[in-house]
C-alpha cells in the first residue's frame, strides 16, 4: 500500500514546549504531512506557537504524555488517516526521518514502523543515558517477546489498521511500554528503522532519567492489579 | 475478650470490603482476604501466633498481630491508590472527550491558502538560520 503525504498525520503531543514547538511543527509542514498537535494543558503559549499545525488540541488539564497521543490518534483516525507517526515536540526527531517510516510501512508491508536511534551507530548519547535505555531495552524483550533495540523513542509510524489496536491507558511516561506491550497483543508486524536523535541541552533536561525509570516500572506493576 | 471481638469484627470488616473489590482489583482482594482471614485466626488462637512468631523471629504473637494489620492497612493504600487510577482514568476519557468535542466545534480544516501560507511561513522560517 502506498500513503499519501495529505492521508498521513503526524502527532505531536507537548507540554510547555513554546520555545521550540513553531520550529518542530515548521519542519514538519515543509514535508506536507497533516499535523495534530495536542497542548497537553501547558502554562505556556504552546497552543498559540503550534498555530502551524492543521488542527491544535488543547487538554483543559495536564493529562500526560500517553494520554495527549491517545487523543491525536483518536483525532487522526476520525480524520480518515491511512498512516499516523507520532513526533517528539522537543525538537530531538528530524521530520525527514518520517518518509524513512513510511516507506519501511510501504516496503516491509508492516503495520507498526519503529524508530532506533541505535540502529545508527554511535549516538553521542551520555552513557548513563545509554545504559538506562538498554536496559529498558532488555526489560521490554522480556515483558514482550519484542526483539528491538531502540524501546523508548517517541518516533515511530503506523498504518490505520495498527493504530485502531493501540488504547493507551499509561497516561505518562509508562506509555512507551504500553505501545510495545500492545503491539506484541496485537500480533501484527512491526519493524525497526534507523533514525537520528538530535541532542540539545533542551531535550536532554526533558529527557527520562534513572528515578522516571523507577516511577515507570511502579506505573507498570500497578497497571496489572486491577481491570 | 472485648479486643479480640473488636479486633475480630474489624478484621471482617476488611474481608467483606475485600470481597467487594475483588472484581475490579482480584490481587489486591485475594491479598486482603488471605491476611485478615490469617489475623482472624491468630487472634483468636493466640498459641499459634506464638508458635508462628517465634518461628519467624518476631518474638511474641501480639506483635505478629499488630504487624498483619500494619500489612492490612498498607493494602488498603493500596487499594486506594488503585482506586485513583481508576478515577484518573475516567477523568482522562471525560478531558479528551471535551478537547475532541471543543476541535468539532470549531472549524479545523484549513483553507488551502492558508496551508499555502503556513508553509510559506514554515519555509521562511527554516530557511534563517536557528540560534
């Protein structure tokens, strides 16, 4: 199957991220993707610097990360959408990576494109950095039977059919592992595609650390007690 | 006598609110019920509670008491944290149905100027060099 830029949306879900969501969202659009952006309930003017997008969500309250890209999906798939990629709003994906994604959808005959920073070769991450996310990695072989070795970027593409199985209900950081949980339940065919993170002091003071770990795991567990 | 009926009918208390739950959170239900129906026997049998303390190192079985029902409460925090997310959940489902209804109310298709101007604009924009 063949995706059209104009069927393809791309959601961007953020959380006071005035500084730098024009630019994101302005490189993106000169791609010609359609674009959702989700102000998940910022203090800032995120809504009003992400004008550039087709549509601008706004939750009334702060809800989290997984519950702002449950929305764009929810509103890229009433939109008709063939495929839908969900885009970091901190600057830290490179929107040329997007048509990488989608041509391995096209290609591979996949429903479920993942982005691998790792896949790359060395990634000038800091190392602490690198061994919280191979062991995340590691961590999510063992809860999924996934074979990947990138299972915490936020840059990765789907086609309609793969987004409709996806129902986050990790609202926060925990949602990344959801997404792989659900896709393995899903049984439909996922593959990995090289894709650049771009550090920046910016995205690394928003990035996860060593604790988030902790309160994702916690987040997980607590997930599996009750229906 | 009198605290071990109000011991006992606390105790109960926590396996009826845990029958309760057992639909929405069965392990924690299962936990719940497994250690009242434990307290309800060692307060009642004080010997065992001896026996069982000495054998895990507690010393006496009044303290074995006190420490199930230091795990009853921390359960029922559980619990109650479990409940939260419940109600996190549906407070999720109720903003996401106002966002999606507040973009519905308004019209969100662009017009294919001003898409034509937006990338104009993102073009400009990209093409001077970022700080």
């Amino acid at each position: 199957m063949e995706f059209f830029p104009a069927r393809i949306w791309v959601v961007i879900a953020a959380y006071n991220e005035a500084a730098v969501i024009h630019r994101v969202i302005s490189d993106v659009v000169r791609c010609g993707y359609r674009i959702v952006a989700i102000d998940d309930g910022s203090a800032d003017q995120t809504a009003a610097a992400a004008c550039a997008a087709d549509c601008v969500i706004r939750h009334p309250i702060n809800l989290g990360q997984g519950a702002a890209l449950q929305t764009g999906m929810d509103y890229a798939l009433a939109q008709g959408a063939d495929a839908i990629v969900t885009f970091d709003a901190d600057g830290q994906h490179r929107a040329a990576d997007i048509e990488s994604l989608i041509r391995a959808l096209e290609n591979a005959r996949a429903d479920f494109a993942l982005g691998s920073r790792f896949l790359r070769g060395p990634t000038g991450l800091p190392l602490s950095r690198r061994w919280l996310l191979k062991t995340a990695t590691l961590f999510t072989q063992l809860t999924t039977g996934l074979h990947l070795s990138d299972t915490h970027n936020g840059l990765r593409a789907m086609t309609r059919r793969g987004a409709s199985t996806i129902r986050l209900r990790q609202n926060r950081m925990a949602h990344a592992s959801e997404i792989l949980s659900q896709i393995a339940a899903s049984g439909l065919s996922y593959v990995e595609v090289p894709v650049s993170i771009e550090y920046s002091a910016y995205s690394l003071a928003k990035g996860q650390r060593l604790s988030d770990a902790l309160i994702i795991l916690l987040d997980l567990f607590a997930r599996r007690l009750y229906r | 006598m009198i605290a071990q009926v109000v011991l006992s009918l606390l105790l109960v208390g926590v396996a009826i609110y845990a029958g309760n739950e057992r639909r929405r959170s069965p392990a924690v239900a299962v936990l719940s019920i497994i250690v009242a129906v434990a307290g309800l026997y060692f307060t009642w049998v004080p010997d065992h509670a001896t026996h069982v303390a000495l054998w895990a190192g507690v010393g006496r079985g009044v303290d074995l008491v006190l420490y199930i029902w230091v795990c009853i409460t921390l359960i029922v925090l559980l619990n109650l944290h479990l409940k939260l997310r419940t109600q996190m959940e549906l407070i999720t489902i109720l903003a996401r149905a106002i966002a999606l209804a507040d973009v519905r109310s308004r019209p969100t298709e662009k017009p294919e100027s001003q898409r034509m101007s937006d990338l104009a604009a993102a073009r400009h924009m990209t093409d001077e060099p970022h700080q």
